[in-house]
C-alpha cells in the first residue's frame, strides 16, 4: 500500500499542533496575571483596611495634641500609628470607625519645624529610602495593557479554534476535504464477512482484480468503470460492502457522507470535492465511498437557487472530477443510495457511475449465513436452530437480522440467562416486527372483543387454501396493536397470483367480519387491516391489471417508491370517469371479499368460539395449538 505524503502529514501534525498550544499558552500568561492582581488587590486591602488618610494641617494638629505614637517617612510619604484608636464619626453621628494608623503626603514646601515637633512630643521617626525595581515600576506601568491584550489574543485563539471545528480546517482550511481515511490492517472487512449478496460480490471482484493487477486489462485495452452506484433498501449492506470492496483490494478507502459537502458557505462543497479527489490520487490505487449520494446528486434544476444553488455547484464538481481522472489512476468511486429514482440523469451516465448493482433483501439462506455471522461471538442454547430463524425473517435486512441478535442476547441478560434460547429470538423478532408488549389493563368485555377479532383472522386464514400458512396468533397488546394474527409464508414469493392476493384480502377482513357475525356490530379495530386492504386493492385494479371490468391497463396514480414501499403523489393521468370506474371496482371488490369471509365465519362459528376461548385462557397460540383446536382435541 502508498503510504501517506510526509509533507501533508507534518503540516497536518503541525497544524493540530498549533491548535493546542496556542490557546493553552495564552491560558497560562492569563491566569498568572490574573492571580497576581487578585493577590495584590486583596493584599493592599488588608494593609489599607485600618488605615485613614489625613490632610497633613490635620497629621500637624494630632501631633501637637499627643495622639501620634510613631511615623514613617518615605518619599514624600508619610505612615504612622495613633496612641489610642482614631474615631471617625459619619452620617450625623450614626456610623463611627476606628483607625489603628494613617497616611498623609507632606507639601511641596520643606517644613523644618516638623521634626523638632515630633521629638517635642517624643514621636518614633524612622525614614525608608525608596528604591523600587525598575521591573516593578515597568511591571505596575504596563500591566493592564498586558492584560487587556493577552484577553484579545485569547479570545482570537478560542475564535480560531472554533472556526477549525465548524469548517474543517481553519479559517483558511474551509474547504478541506472530511472524507475519513481507513488503511489495510487485520480488522479489514473482507468478503468473507459479508453473507449474501453474492451477484453484487461477483461485480465488485472484478474491480479488485483491476485495484490488485491492472495491467492485465489495460493490455486488452479494456477501461475499468470510473463508478459504482450500490442501490437498495436501507439495512442491506452497501456500505459494508463497499468496505469489502477496499479490504479485499487491500487499498485505500474514503468514506464520506453526501451531506458532509454541504455548508452554509458558498462554494465549500465544491472545494471539499477537490481536495477529497487530489487526495485519492495521491495515494492511488484507491477507493472513494460516497454515502446517500442523493443528498449531493439530486436532479438539478429543482433547486430554489436554480444553477448557482451550492448543492448543485457540489454535484457539478463531482461530475467534472470523475471526467478529469486519468487511465493511470486507478481511483474507484463507489456511491450508495436509496433513492435512484431521484439522481441527476448525468451521475447515470457511460463513463461515471455506469455500473449499477442492486443489493436486494437477503434471501432464507442468506439470512442462514448473517445469523452465523453475528452470532459467532454469542452463546446459544441447543434448541436455537438457525435455519428456522432464517425462515422466520422474511423481509429483514442484514442490518436488522445484526438487531434481531443484539436484542435476544439483550433480553437473556435482562433474565441474568448464560445462553441466549430460542424464546429470546422470539420475543426479540416480536419486539422488532410488533413493539414492546404494553401493561394496558383490558377489561374482559373488550378482551373478549379483541379475541373474536384476532380469532377470526385465525380460523379465516385456515380455511383459504391460497394464504400464508399461520404462524401464531396472540391477544397481548403491542405497539399500536391490542392483538396480532402472525402468518409465514413457505418459500419467498417474487410473484403474487391473483388468487393469492384475493385469499390475502379474506384474511385481512376475517377480523371485521367475525366482529359482525358474533357481536352484530364493528369496532375501529380494523383500521390498520382496512388500510392494508385498500391500498392491495388499488394495486390490483390500477398497477396489475386483476379488474375483470377494467381489464389489462395500467393506471398511473403516483410513483412508488422501490424499496420504501410508499408512493409519491402525481396528478392523475386518467379522466374523471375512469377515477369512477376505478373507485367502484375497488369497492366492488372488496365487498365481495368481505361477503366470502362472512361466509366463511358464519359456517365455522363453533370453531371460531373454541379459538376466541382458547385465546382468553391462553393469550398466544400457536399453528399446532389452533389445528389442534380445529380438529376437535
């Protein structure tokens, strides 16, 4: 591997140097000077605190009375102490303060009766010659300028200080780059460690056969994608990926985030670019990994600031240095996000991020291999069969199976447990997928309710011979939810039957309908599953063509999003009386599904009984539990 430039690194070292010395030397300076007025001031007050200062015409008057016992004479100062306490009388005669001894400065006119009226009167004379230092007459002279400009100085360093933090550089530093640098060492992720995701690591080793030897394709003429665009669900491992990507090829890797360009400041985006690109070519071979690149790489033109907006000026520079990169430097830029949808067409383009690879969910056995992976450090208990858990996760991510073990061996903590069991994985999906279970009080008429509900989810799900087979079925409050109807599909289904779909919207209306077969009435229970359906139902009349009336015709309502799952309004491009036709077929449809659901509750109401009981003594059964039910045991 290149290792770094001295040059850069000692101005670095240097600059961080001057970071903490400066304001720690001016600290010092002022808080010395500090503490020396502090001790000076409290000094001179206690000296001063019994001392009185006379007019000498008075000083004169105390000596001929006999009240002076000793003076002092230095300079043209005069110090000394009384016989008796001095009394001060102020405020009309209601404050009065004694004094032990005075001051006074004798006149510019020499008095040469002084003396021999001081020996009359038997005074003690003593005489001081002053010879102050000249540091200490220096010192007294300039010490509050010292002070004030030590403050100035201080206060520059902390502003400094403060505009390196928020600007990544200091003041002449605000567009340095913020990428943070990883080297090859043996904690390096490789890709051994990433589970899954096998086509994506199959794509990604040809540019590490092109990082390790690219001489073997520059003699075929061949040109290695200048970028990488990895687009999926969040959770899904592109970072992580990425970070293989660097390992394996045992090069340099930078990683930033889109948003770390972006500052108040005009132009630092920009500039941030450039020196993150000069960076990684000078230590080429390298790896740039740009983070929710959508943030930078929005389409431009959408922007309040039309072409001069920063983030655009961000963007434009990223294009122009990824054009600018030369066929000897080898400086792969690997980009992640969630939101392809969004990208400026010229990031897509030949000869920029041209090579697209999509991470999707991992399937069962890749979820298999993740659970492997982070539970390599976790003690498990024998009845946790890995291969069961994998089947049970349809729909997580990587980054929510590594959740999924952190929580179980967090809850085998919370009952002081030596292993983590299959109960912990349980409750630990539950808690994931359903929330934390509440401690609601449910009176039993309302309990009785709820499991009628979920009951009748249950036994619907059973009878239809397209649904998901159920996996358990409880009435105890989580999240939102009083009652839950759990089912797992067998295999992972990448295509959905119009017969599957119409089962599906039975079970989503099995609670509603036993709600009205037993109690002849409905609650607002259902809201959840009447969204669910309605939005299905939509799906299958407007983007699937499943309308007998309306037949095999798409109907554009809004854009949806790839891998959030939600859809993004759009004016309508379909007339009125199509929105009519479209409305009423939905309606059409889902009454009939809620007629056959009825139906079926209506013939099976003793079963549906005996699993509403089951589930008010019980609270939570399972497949094997309701079947058992079903059968009459």
């Amino acid at each position: 591997m290149n290792s770094r430039d001295p040059h850069i690194e000692q101005s670095k070292k240097n600059s961080s140097l001057e970071k903490v010395q400066r304001p720690s030397f001016f600290r010092i300076i002022f808080l010395a000077l500090l503490i020396w007025l502090v001790i000076n001031y409290f000094f001179n007050t206690y000296a001063e605190r019994d001392q009185i200062n006379l007019s000498y015409s008075r000083f004169k008057e105390l000596v001929t009375t006999g009240k002076i016992k000793e003076v002092t004479f230095t300079g043209d100062q005069i110090n000394g102490s009384f016989k008796d306490k001095y009394l001060v009388t102020e405020n009309a005669g209601k404050d009065s303060t004694y004094y032990d001894s005075f001051q006074t400065t004798k006149p510019p006119v020499e008095d040469a009766h002084l003396l021999s009226l001081l020996e009359d009167k038997q005074v003690t004379v003593k005489a001081v010659v002053d010879e102050s230092p000249w540091w200490r007459i220096m010192l007294i002279s300039f010490l509050p300028l010292a002070v004030i400009i030590g403050l100035f100085m201080y206060a520059g360093s902390k502003m400094r200080g403060n505009l390196q933090k928020r600007m990544g550089g200091g003041l002449f530093g605000v567009g340095r780059s913020r990428a943070k640098r990883y080297e090859k060492t043996k904690e390096s992720i490789t890709f051994n460690e990433v589970a899954g995701l096998e086509n994506a690591k199959t794509e990604l080793q040809e540019i590490v056969l092109y990082l390790k030897h690219p001489q073997r394709f520059r003699v075929l003429g061949a040109q290695i994608p200048k970028g990488i665009l990895l687009m999926g669900a969040p959770g899904t491992g592109k970072t992580l990926l990425a970070r293989a990507t660097a390992g394996e090829a045992n090069v340099s890797f930078f990683n930033i985030s889109g948003s770390e360009f972006i500052e108040m400041f005009v132009g630092v985006g920009a500039s941030r670019v450039r020196d993150m690109f000069e960076n990684a070519k000078r230590e080429s071979p390298s790896i740039i990994f740009i983070d929710e690149i959508d943030s930078v790489g929005r389409a431009r033109g959408t922007g309040l600031g039309g072409g001069n907006d920063e983030r655009e000026q961000t963007l434009n520079q990223i294009l122009s240095e990824m054009d600018g990169f030369q066929p000897h430097l080898s400086v792969i830029v690997i980009a992640a996000t969630n939101r392809p949808d969004v990208l400026d067409a010229a990031l897509t383009r030949p000869g920029r991020f041209d090579r697209q690879i999509t991470l999707d969910m991992p399937h069962k056995e890749a979820r298999a291999e993740i659970l492997k992976i982070h539970t390599r450090q976790v003690p498990l208990d024998d009845d946790v069969d890995l291969q069961n858990l994998a089947s049970r996760t349809v729909g997580f991510s990587g980054a929510d199976i590594k959740n999924l073990v952190n929580e179980a061996a967090l809850l085998a903590g919370r009952r002081n447990g030596t292993k983590v069991n299959a109960e912990d994985f349980d409750n630990a999906r539950d808690r994931i997928l359903l929330g934390a279970e509440r401690e609601d009080k449910i009176d039993e008429e309302e309990k009785k309710v709820i499991a009628v509900h979920e009951a009748g989810h249950a036994l619907v799900s059973k009878l239809t011979p397209n649904g998901d087979p159920l996996q358990k079925v409880t009435i105890i409050p989580r999240g939102r939810s009083l009652g839950v109807t759990e089912q797992l599909p067998v295999n992972e289904r990448h295509n959905l039957t119009r017969a599957y779909l119409l089962d599906r919207m039975v079970i989503m209306l099995g609670g509603r309908a036993a709600e009205k077969v037993v109690f002849n009435e409905i609650t607002s229970g259902s809201s959840s599953d009447l969204k669910q359906l309605t939005m299905l139902a939509r799906r299958m009349v407007c983007q699937w063509g499943m309308s007998e009336n309306l037949g095999p015709v798409y109907f554009e309502q809004g854009e949806e999003h790839p891998f959030l799952g939600r859809e993004i309004t759009e004016p309508k491009k379909f007339s009125e009386s199509t929105a009519q036709l479209i409305d009423q077929e939905i309606q059409n449809l889902i009454h009939k599904m809620e007629s056959k659901a009825i139906h079926l509750i209506s013939d099976n109401r003793k079963k549906l009984d005996l699993i509403a009981d089951a589930l008010i003594a019980h609270e939570t059964l399972d497949s094997d539990m309701v079947d058992k039910i079903l059968a009459g045991k």
